[in-house]
C-alpha cells in the first residue's frame, strides 16, 4: 500500500516523498535492505494534524497516490536521458522539489522542473527561505543552462552552500557517474521554461 501514499491505518498520506512510480524491482530492493539492517528501539512521536489538516482528512481530500501507468518492473541502469528520467521523476524527487507545488495539498501547481517552491520561513525552524532554481534549459532563467556534465557531476557531489538548504546534497553525492550523467541528460532535454527565480537563499533577519 505505501505505493500509493496509503499508511498502514489505511488513511491517505500527503505524497510529499513521490516514490509511487518507482519500478517494482527498486521497491524491492528497498524492502530487503531496510528489513537487513539491525533493529534500534525508538520511540516515534506521532503527528500533531493542525486544524487545516484535520479539516482536509476529515473531508477525505487527501486521496492515495495513483502510479503512472504500467508500472515498470524494472529498467536499465545506463547513462542515458531515458534512465535519467526515471531516476529524476521516481527515485531521486528532482520533480517534487524543483516543481512549484500547494504546500497544503501537494499539488502540482507549475510546470515541472521550471522550480518555484518555496520552504520557509515558517516551516523551516531557522529561520531561512529558500526558494528552489529553474533546472529547465531556458538559455536566460535555466539555472544549470550553461553547465556541463562535468559541472553538474561536480557540483552534486561538493554538498552544501548553505547549512540550512533542505536539498539532501548528501543522497546525491552517494550517486556514481552513471546516476548523475542520466539525470543531467535528462535536465538537458527538457523544453525550455522562462521562470525567472532571482533568489534562491535568503538569510532570516537579525
């Protein structure tokens, strides 16, 4: 059921974490390495709902997930566009974050990859904001428009500029050359948006 964004109480989870189109042979993969690792006693506290969110459950309009159609069973791991995009819309979340999305619903509310989303500063307990950058190929608001693999490859794997920015550097550090060539490709073949976003960190202020 986590496929589809379901929790085990079988209520609907907002699919802020969008692995539902995942090919059945990574979900498995991941499933024999969480159930191989050594159990640590931890207690989890559960989640307060704010009134909002109560009202959303209660009126049933978080709805689970829907996978694309066919799900795949599995693809092959190559450094093309292809596998790019599957690592950039189903593993690594590149669409969650670098697509402008309702904060209180999830929903998709701007061209995909053309960034726009917003956290912070109230739902970043320091304070920042940071809004994330435009990965389309736009030669004047593309943000990585005049990168090359290189760059690209290098920049994943140098980590954080700012101590507080919510991308998780660290996941993509971990990825080979293969990974991130795939996603690169993939970045690059992307129709071209204009989605001018001027600043990506801002400080809090003292």
């Amino acid at each position: 059921m986590r496929r589809n964004n379901v929790r085990p109480n079988g209520m609907a989870a907002i699919d802020f974490m969008p692995f539902i189109n995942m090919t059945d042979e990574d979900i498995h993969a991941i499933i024999a390495y969480l159930r191989s690792t050594e159990p640590v006693k931890s207690e989890v506290i559960n989640t307060e709902y704010s009134f909002m969110g109560k009202a959303l459950l209660a009126l049933e309009l978080i709805k689970p997930g829907v996978p694309d159609e066919p799900i795949r069973g599995k693809i092959t791991k190559a450094a093309t566009a292809e596998y790019g995009e599957y690592l950039a819309y189903a593993v690594a979340n590149c669409r969650g974050c670098h697509t402008d999305r309702d904060m209180k619903t999830g929903k998709y509310i701007g061209t995909d990859y053309a960034g726009g989303l917003k956290f912070g500063p109230d739902n970043l307990s320091n304070g920042w904001e940071f809004t994330t950058p435009n990965l389309t190929d736009d030669p004047e608001t593309g943000h990585i428009t005049e990168w090359t693999e290189e760059m690209f490859i290098q920049r994943m794997r140098a980590g954080r500029v700012y101590e507080y920015s919510p991308m998780p550097w660290a996941a993509y550090a971990g990825m080979d050359e293969t990974e991130l060539t795939a996603i690169y490709l993939y970045l690059k073949s992307l129709e071209p948006v204009a989605n001018n976003i001027e600043t990506t960190a801002v400080a809090p202020e003292d």
